[in-house]
C-alpha cells in the first residue's frame, strides 16, 4: 500500500485525473464485456485517447518543471541530479499507471468482443 501512495507522490497532480479517466474507462469496458453495445466502444476509444492526450501533456509538463528547476539549482551551484531523478520518477509513475488503466480495459474489452462475436455466430447458426 505504501508503493501505491509513493507512486502517486512522486507522479505529482496528473496521477489524480489519470486514475479517475483510467476508472471510468475500466467500468465502461465491464459494461461492454457484459452486454457488448457496439455504441460503448466509441466512448472507450474516446476515453483511451483522453488518457493518452493526458500522459502526452503530463510529460510536457513535468519536462518544462524538471528543466526550470535544473537552471536554478545551476544559479545556485547545487547538483541538479535530484531534481532530474524527480522529474523522471514523476514522468514514469505517470505513464506506467496510464499504461496499467489502458491495459486492464483493453483485456476487459477484448473479452467483450469475442462475447459478442460468438453471440453474432450463435444468432445466424439456424
């Protein structure tokens, strides 16, 4: 439980609406397993590219963050090693729980489409 609140410390304010995309994202992809609704995987695939457009500019953000703090710590002559291992822990967490949310539902929506397609078979089997 302590790897999940570092995790979400060191990944910094996007770790919050990633997760919340990433669980609205998996409800919906149970919701498609269990009565595949073929207008569900719109609002999955919208859902997917929302997470993915929010790892791109959480990365961007947290470069722009990293980079800043690098040039004032050289202003003052301290090792800037620290807040580049910051910034790419960040940066990682970030896209390893996207990767994770994005992962799950696509095995989830995945089930779903084979449950659809044997119950199409099933439907034109006379």
């Amino acid at each position: 439980m302590e790897t999940i609140y570092l995790a979400f410390k060191y990944g910094g304010f996007w770790m919050y609406p990633i997760e919340i995309i990433g669980v609205i994202l998996f409800i919906a992809s149970i919701r498609y397993a269990i009565d595949g609704e073929p207008i569900r995987l719109r609002f999955i695939t919208t859902l997917s590219i929302l997470i993915l457009a929010m790892m791109v500019c959480a990365t961007i953000v947290d470069i722009i963050l990293m980079f800043s703090d690098i040039a004032r710590l050289k202003e003052l002559k301290v090792s800037w090693a620290p807040a580049w291992a910051d910034g790419i822990s960040a940066i990682f967490n970030q896209w390893a729980l996207g990767m994770l949310d994005l992962v799950l539902s696509l095995i989830v929506v995945a089930i779903g489409v084979y449950r659809a397609g044997r119950r199409q078979l099933k439907a034109l089997k006379p």
